[in-house]
C-alpha cells in the first residue's frame, strides 16, 4: 500500500519557532489537505490544559477541552491549533463565548462533514460549567467514541 503523503504547501509556523498569539482573532489556524478523501474517519484533539480569563475579573478560567470531527477536504494541522487555543490565555471571555467560539472558527476554516467541541470547565464559584457545541448529529457509519471526561467530583 502506498504512504499517503501531506501536503504542506502554505504552512507558515509548522518546523519554525512561533510565539503565542496576543488574541484569538490574531491566531492564524492553518490547514492541510486531507489525506484519505472519502473515507469517513473522526479526528479528536484533547486540551486537557486550556486557559482563558474570567471577562469580569480577569481571574483565570480552565478547561479540559475535546473536539472531535470528521474531515471534509481539510485537517487542521495541530501546531497551529495549540497556538490558536493558547492565545486564549490572555484572553477575556465568558466560558460559553470561548468554547463555541472555537467550535466555530473551526468550522469556518474547515468546513468539516461534522464537529463538536466539549468544553468541561473547573469551578469557579464553586460551580463547574460544562458546554457542549455541535454541527448536528454524529454521522452514522463513524465510529465516534464518547469525550471520557466525568463529570466534576470535587475531591471525593
């Protein structure tokens, strides 16, 4: 069987030292053909990491974020998805507005067959806030496995 090969035409921060983007509307999201046109597959990325500020307090937030998709004609090259999440660091926005924020900025630049994103929030005030966005249903015929992030239990 022949190796698929990528094209990386275009890429400007893949094998080059990158600073971390000042804003999320800065942050360049930058994309490869997909490999396997027509083959149905789901791609996840997990940030179990993710940082952003509370918009009021400036207080910082954190998530452990999965996003799963099943490409149309693009993936999304992940250097600079670590970046385009870690310019949100700075970045002060309430928990819902990041979390489809990236869903859809996705979305936009990979117009994917389907995504969804899970945001799973730690407490702040003592309440975790999970959000959740989506294109529509989980295609049929792709395996699409559960996110495997419990719910918050505290300590206990």
């Amino acid at each position: 069987m022949a190796e698929a090969t990528t094209d990386t035409t275009g890429l400007t921060l893949l094998g080059r030292p990158s600073g971390l983007p000042a804003s999320p509307e800065e942050a360049r999201l930058e994309r490869v053909p997909n490999p396997h046109p027509g083959t149905r597959y789901c791609v996840r990325f997990a940030a179990p990491e993710f940082t952003s500020l509370c918009p009021l307090t400036g207080q910082p937030d954190f998530a452990h974020l999965v996003i799963d998709y099943i490409p149309g004609d693009w993936l999304v090259e992940s250097k600079s998805l670590k970046l385009y999440l870690g310019s949100f660091r700075n970045h002060g926005a309430f928990h819902e507005a990041c979390t489809v924020a990236i869903g859809r900025r996705l979305v936009e630049e990979l117009a994917p067959e389907w995504l969804r994103i899970g945001g799973y929030w730690y407490p702040r005030g003592g309440i975790p806030i999970d959000v959740f966005y989506a294109t529509g249903p989980a295609p049929d015929g792709v395996w699409v496995p559960d996110q495997g992030v419990p719910g918050y239990r505290g300590r206990g």
